[in-house]
C-alpha cells in the first residue's frame, strides 16, 4: 500500500514535470512563431506545420530521453527531421529555417535539464531570429532580374560604367550584378542586379 502511494505521487511529480516543459517550450515557439514570424511575414500558411513539428519532436525526444540512446541515434533522429520536406509544395527557405527553429527549441526543451542552460539556449534561439527580422535590412540583399539593351557595355573592362548607368536608370543602390544570357541577335543582354533597399 505505502509503494503504491509512492508511485502514484512519483508518477504525479513525473507527469507535473512533463506538463511543466511542455508549456515552457509552447511560450517559447509562440514567441517565435506568432510574435516574431508573423509579426514580420504576415504568413499564417505554416502555423500547422511549425506547432505540430514542435510537439511532436517535443513529445518523441521527451519519451526517448528516458531510454539509453546513443549520440548518434539522437542526432540521426534530429538530421530527418530537420531535413524534411513535404512533397506537394516546396517550402521557401526561410520558412525552413522558422521550421527548423521550432524542432531545435522541441528538442533542446525535451532533453535539457540545467534550467540555467535551458533558458540561454531557448533565449538565443528566440533572439537570433528577433535581432534578424528587426535589422533585415543589414542582412537582406534584394535581387531583380533587368532587360538591358546597351550591350556594349557588358564588356568586363567598362562594368564601372555598366553599374553607374544600371543605377542612374533604375534608382535603386545596385552593388552588384550578374550577366545571366546575351542575344547578340536582338542586343540585349539579360542582366541580374543585387541590391539593398
């Protein structure tokens, strides 16, 4: 009888512990997801997929730490799915890296147990993000695709003056370009040009 009472508070502590991580790691994807993806993406398309993919790899990693699992099981786990991708429609890149975010946060918050560690980790992976999307500016390089017609100018030696001209005529602080095809039939030159708004 005494045993019995003693498993029960046990598994009690144990399920209180599992209810508390839980919650923990759905604040710390909601702070992601809602207050910093959809705050600067305005995308509900992947809401599904980013807080199913959390508290599924929240629950797996969770279950698993209680068995003796070798490094790279674990990491051969994390690698699949990390890399998946659904085969009806391509997800852009970085809705792959949010995607991404929210497994690393379910899986850090089911096996880490230094609270301590616990919050840094969650802090930086929520941080990173947060301090990008703010300062996209610094880090974004904008990218348009020009029909050119001056095809004299294309020649390596006078690019100078193919950047001033691409410049003065589109208005925009092109800092590089890149000559995808020319069509010496026509005169024009297919011409990419990357930029920072």
């Amino acid at each position: 009888m005494i045993f019995d009472n003693l498993f029960s508070v046990i598994d009690l502590w144990s399920s209180l512990s599992l209810a508390a991580r839980f919650l923990f790691n759905f604040f710390v994807v909601y702070l992601i997801i809602n207050q910093i993806y959809h705050r600067y993406q305005r995308n509900k398309e992947y809401f599904f997929t980013f807080y199913t993919f959390n508290a599924i790899i929240f629950c797996v990693c969770y279950a698993m730490n209680s068995i003796d699992i070798g490094a790279g099981f674990g990491m051969g786990l994390f690698a699949v799915f990390s890399i998946l991708r659904y085969r009806t429609s391509d997800i852009p890149a970085k809705e792959m890296t949010y995607l991404f975010a929210v497994i690393a946060v379910g899986l850090v918050n089911a096996l880490i147990n230094d609270y301590a560690e616990l919050l840094l980790v969650n802090a930086i992976i929520v941080g990173v993000p947060y301090y990008l999307e703010r300062n996209h500016r610094l880090f974004q390089e904008s990218v348009k695709s020009i029909v050119y017609e001056k095809i004299e100018l294309i020649q390596a030696n006078r690019r100078d003056e193919l950047l001033a001209d691409l410049r003065q005529r589109t208005g925009l602080n092109i800092h590089r370009i890149e000559i995808q095809r020319v069509d010496f039939m026509r005169d024009i030159a297919r011409i990419k040009v990357y930029y920072y708004e």
